[in-house]
C-alpha cells in the first residue's frame, strides 16, 4: 500500500512515524577531487524505520540529466551494510567496505568507475574502517582491528560477559595493501596502539594520525597527535590538555592542523583549532581563541586556507583560519540549515580547490537530501525525500539569558495552531558536549505533529558558543545547566501560546540525565520520559565502560572525590520526585548500563511515585532496531498524552 505523505495534526504517532519512516537517511558523502563526481550512502527504509545494516552506495556525474547509480560488492542486488567512500586521487576509482561476502564481517572493496568492475582486495577476520588512498593513488589505508569484528563502538550492544573477566585489548591498527589488489593488508603502526582517526602526509610517506595505549573504546579521551612513518615509526607531536580529533596535514607537509576541545563523546567534535609543526619543534598553535562557536571539521587546500566546519549557536557555518594565526577566522556562510557530510558534526565533502563541496542537508522543515555546488549555493543533486512532508509548524531560534550568559534553542511549533494554551515538551539532547541544529529530527516532529510545543535547548556545556561555555558545566552537571533550560522554558511560554502547566521534559543519554536530575530537583514538569539516564554517577563510574570521558568532568576520579559525583546525582535526591516519570533502556548498553535505569525506576516505583520501565532487547546504546524505535517514540508520545493531554497509555509489547 503505498505511504500517505501529507499529515495533518490529527493523524496518530502511528501514522506520522510511517510517514517519516519513508524517509532515506543519507550519509558518507565523498566527492571527486576535481568535483565531478559524488558519492554517498543510503540506509535502505522499512516501515518502522531505516534498517540500521542495509544500506547502498550512489554515485552520481555532476552535469546535467545525469542518474545516480548505484554501486555494490553484492551480485543479488539485495540490500546489504554497504559504505565508508573513498574516491581516488583521479576520482576514477571508489574504494568503500561491504559485508557482501559474508554478514556482519566487511571487506575492502574498489570499484573502476568507468568500467564498473568491482574488486575484492581483502578476506579478513576483523574490523575495518576508514579506508583512504595514498596521494599517488598506489595504496589503500585503512583501520583494521584483527578478529575485532564485533569491536564496533559503545553505541551498540555490549558483548556478554561471563566467566573471568578480564580487560581486553583489541588494538585498531593503521594497514596498508595495493591499490590494485595484488599485496595483502599488513599492519604499520605499533601493535600497542589504538589509532582512532589518520590523515595521510602529502609525499605519502607516513601519517598524522590521533592515537592512545590501551583499550579504545574507554582511551579515546586521552588520545595525543602522533605522526607514523611508513616503517611503523611512531612519534607523538601533541599532548592535548583536553580531547582532540580531525588530524590534517598542510599541503607541504610541515604542519598538522586538528581540533582539540572538551568532548564527552568520539564524533560528536568540538572545540578551537589548533596548528604544529609536523616535527613537534614549537607548541601549538591555538587560531581559533575566543571563538563564539565550535568547530567540528577540518580540510586543509592546496595554497589556502583552512576550511572549518563549525557550529555557531544552533546554526551551520563555514570558516577560513589563517593557518600562521595572523588574522582572525573569516565567516565564509552560516545559515540555520544542517549540513553535513557523514554523522553528527557540520562538515562537507570539497573538490582539491575548494570550488565545489557536496553534503547531506536537512532542516526541520525539509527532509535531507544531497546537495552540491559553491559554498553556500548548493543546488540540490538528489529527490529522495521530496514527497516526505514535516508533519510540523515552524521552527524559531529562541535566545534567551542565564546566570549572565546568552544561551540559544528551537522552539517547534504545532502543525495547526493551537485554539487557547498548548502543552510543551522539553527535548534535552545528549553529550552533553553536543547540540542541537536545525533538522529533520524525528522525535522532535512527531512530538509537534500531536500538538505540542517543543522546545530543544542548548544550555551551558553545549556545542555552538565556545570553548568557556562548554567548559562550564564542569564539576557542576545538572546546576547551571538546569538553570538554563528552566529559563529556556520562561522564554518559550513568553513567546508562544504555551500552557506552563503542561510541560513535559524528555531526553536520552546526558539528556536522560537531565530527566532524571530535572525531577529530582523542580516541580515544573508535569510529565519526563528519561531515555538511557544517568541516577548515580558515583555508581555508573564503576559500571560503565568508556569511565576516562568523566575525568575531565569531574576533575578527579570517584575513588579521589565521591563528593562531587554524589553533588549531581539524581538517587542523592529522589526523595524529592513527584513527576510521573517513565524510564526506558536498552538491555546491553555500555555507555550507560543497565542498572541505572533500574536503580532509578525501582527508586520510584518504591516511594510511590508514578513511573514505567521499559527495556529494550539485545539494544546498545544507541536504540537502532525498527521496531524498537518506533516503540520507544510511541511509548513516549503515549505518557505524554496520558499525563499533558488524558490519552491512554500504550500497552506492554
């Protein structure tokens, strides 16, 4: 039956979610050096929603009446996890991984675009990502982790743990083979080291490559900036005093431009730039100081400067940095639209000139397609969502001030205007060293789409104003940063015809957190919905497996300073609950475990507060299954309506 597309404020969350289910995600875009061609993935979509590996990859001629076609390992022309593009140096040849061969295990594959032959070049055991041509086009890197897998982040479920436990040390080692398939995979860093991100040097001779000891998933945070040399050299350039990411070298090769910043989370990126010598003679070199904004991505040009994806309050932006630190950042384009070229951060896909870039763009009011063209005209490539509509109103940028401080959210409105006060619900997004921009966000428009308000903050601790305001939640989670989204709530109900007796409060991650703190500390929310929280961080320290992301957080360990974990833990106040609150998890999360949504459900179910526990099977961190996440946002939307509206309450599944 085919999908009704156009929505009206009546239609359930059943409805709506089938609708935005119809959406592809799109994500991995590449282009060709000289921007001829682009490439990027999609994730095919069901009708709970894109499946999380099944996915395709299009490539398309940039002139006119051109098709986008697509290119694959597998002969059966089914859907498999198909992505992570790489064009070579002449934009005639496609590296990318697929599982066509055997589920759940990639291989490196390229494919001779003209002619359209596909070529295996590795039968592994392992995990591979992030594969990238030599400057000459000769070799192929990539990231591999042997027998590893399963090693593929926090995000996604945890590997059962029984008998002895101890750590393992699976190390993500930088390997080479030829371009042409006729070398196999060999390993050049140090077997001790666990390289997160790489760029290749310009005379292809070596790397500069961000890296720690240790395990990879919890060492992330403590990574330095190394340089490796092709006969496995290893030498570190950098010792950053916070997190660092997006290692890049000048086109001659002397420097390596990288970000380095407070980041709760590997690929969530922000923070300043910073520039070195290559041979690690003089201390960095910070181009970026005093910024109002973050960057998140880098790409050095030949001859120019430097291009910086960033984020400036809730919008997209493009800079150029002098890479001497001369003259300050120049604004190339900002705009309130998403942009960008594969997960959370802003960023694009740009030719060798940097005439041309490509990317993914969405808003709350367009789904996302690609786009390409001048920084800033780009021209639509793709119409893969054109029929799929926001089920939504408008969305504005609120500003509004706390504790001294300009603090900046969207503010989403109902599809059809509310006759007298609406209700609102408050989306706290995750990280917390993240933000929230301009797009096609699913929970958020469903949320609209049965009449609320919604409204997604971006207190202190977030993306999008500097360094100093990111930095300023630290040793104090859950204080100033539940100050601001209390005025964040002023400002909305000020602004729109927003009922202040029915707001609810939701969010997943550090945003479940902040349910969980929310209620524990106010009465001002009629409703909350806490998704993956946090209730004891002293607790989670000794649970959870990524612990070194707390450390800058918290300035010492809990074993050093209980005081301060205790100080921003929902479970010290529980007492203190009287909002209706459901809990939801998935069932082996290692980012946050299990037993913290328990421990907070049980708290309450215990004082008689009004709560429901809701665990999702065999789900990480991240809730990826259809089917589960369609349940969770309908679950969701239910308790808000029984509690801000007098709707039932879906049943258990």
């Amino acid at each position: 039956m085919p999908v009704v597309l156009a929505l009206l404020v009546a239609a359930s969350p059943s409805a709506v979610l089938q609708s935005l289910n119809a959406a592809v995600r799109l994500h991995g875009v590449a282009l060709s050096g000289d921007g001829a061609r682009v490439a990027w993935v999609e994730q095919v979509p069901t009708p709970d929603g894109p499946a999380p590996e099944q996915s395709v990859i299009q490539v398309l001629e940039r002139k006119d009446g051109a098709q986008p076609r697509r290119v694959t390992a597998v002969k059966s022309g089914e859907a498999r996890d198909e992505g992570e593009v790489a064009f070579s140096p002449d934009g005639r040849r496609l590296a990318f991984l697929s599982d066509a061969e055997k589920q759940h295990q990639p291989q490196l594959y390229v494919a001779d675009l003209p002619s359209g032959a596909v070529q295996q070049l590795t039968h592994v055991q392992g995990h591979l990502e992030q594969p990238r041509f030599s400057p000459d086009g000769k070799q192929l890197a990539v990231l591999f982790i042997e027998g590893g897998a399963d090693e593929r982040g926090p995000l996604l479920p945890a590997s059962r743990e029984t008998g002895v436990i101890e750590e393992r040390f699976k190390e993500q080692r930088l390997s080479l083979l030829p371009a042409d398939g006729s070398g196999a995979l060999r390993a050049v860093s140090p077997a001790d080291l666990f390289i997160y991100e790489y760029d290749w040097r310009p005379d292809g001779a070596g790397f500069a490559v961000t890296a720690a000891h240790g395990s990879g998933e919890d060492n992330y945070w403590i990574a330095q900036l190394l340089t490796l040399d092709l006969g496995g050299a290893a030498r570190v350039v950098h010792k950053p005093a916070l997190q660092i990411c997006q290692p890049v070298f000048s086109p001659d090769g002397t420097r390596i431009a990288f970000i380095e910043g407070l980041m709760s989370d590997a690929g969530s990126n922000g923070g300043d730039v910073f520039v070195v010598q290559t041979d690690g003679s003089a201390k960095a070199r910070n181009l970026t100081p005093g910024f109002r904004g973050s960057a998140a991505s880098l790409r050095w040009l030949k001859g120019q400067d430097l291009l910086v994806g960033a984020q400036i309050e809730g919008d997209s932006a493009f800079l150029a940095a002098d890479p001497s630190g001369r003259a300050a950042p120049r604004l190339l384009w900002r705009g309130p639209q998403n942009i960008v070229d594969g997960g959370w951060t802003v960023g694009a896909a740009f030719s060798a000139d940097g005439a041309v870039s490509a990317a993914v763009q969405d808003s709350f009011s367009e789904a996302p397609e690609i786009v390409a063209g001048p920084m800033g005209a780009w021209t639509k490539l793709t119409q893969r969502n054109v029929q799929v509509k926001s089920p939504a109103g408008q969305a504005r940028s609120l500003t509004w001030k706390s504790d001294g401080r300009d603090v900046q959210g969207w503010l989403l409105a109902p599809k059809v205007p509310p006759q007298g006060k609406a209700p609102m619900v408050v989306i706290v997004h995750g990280g917390p060293a993240a933000a929230v921009r301009s797009g096609f966000s699913q929970q958020a428009l469903l949320l609209a789409s049965q009449g609320y308000y919604v409204l997604m903050a971006n207190p202190r601790g977030s993306f999008g104003q500097g360094e100093e305001f990111t930095r300023a939640n630290v040793k104090d989670f859950g204080h100033g940063d539940l100050r601001d989204i209390l005025r964040g709530v002023d400002a909305a109900v000020s602004a729109a015809p927003i009922d202040p007796k029915r707001v609810g409060i939701t969010g997943h991650s550090y945003g479940g957190y902040m349910v969980m703190w929310a209620v524990t500390q106010t009465q001002r929310f009629a409703a909350a919905a806490a998704s993956a929280g946090v209730a004891d961080w002293q607790s989670y320290y000794g649970q959870n497996r990524i612990d070194q992301w707390m450390l800058p957080y918290f300035g010492k360990s809990v074993y050093d300073d209980p005081a301060v974990y205790a100080r921003s833990s929902p479970i010290q106040f529980i007492k203190n609950v009287r909002t209706p609150t459901l809990v939801v998890h998935g069932e082996r999360d290692a980012e946050v475990p299990l037993p913290q949504g328990r421990q907070f459900w049980h708290a309450l179910k215990t004082l008689g507060v009004e709560t429901q526990f809701v665990v999702y099977e065999d789900e990480g961190h991240a809730i990826r299954q259809p089917a589960h996440v369609r349940d969770r946002y309908e679950r969701i939307v239910g308790w808000f309506d029984s509690h801000l509206k007098n709707a039932p309450v879906p049943t258990a599944r």
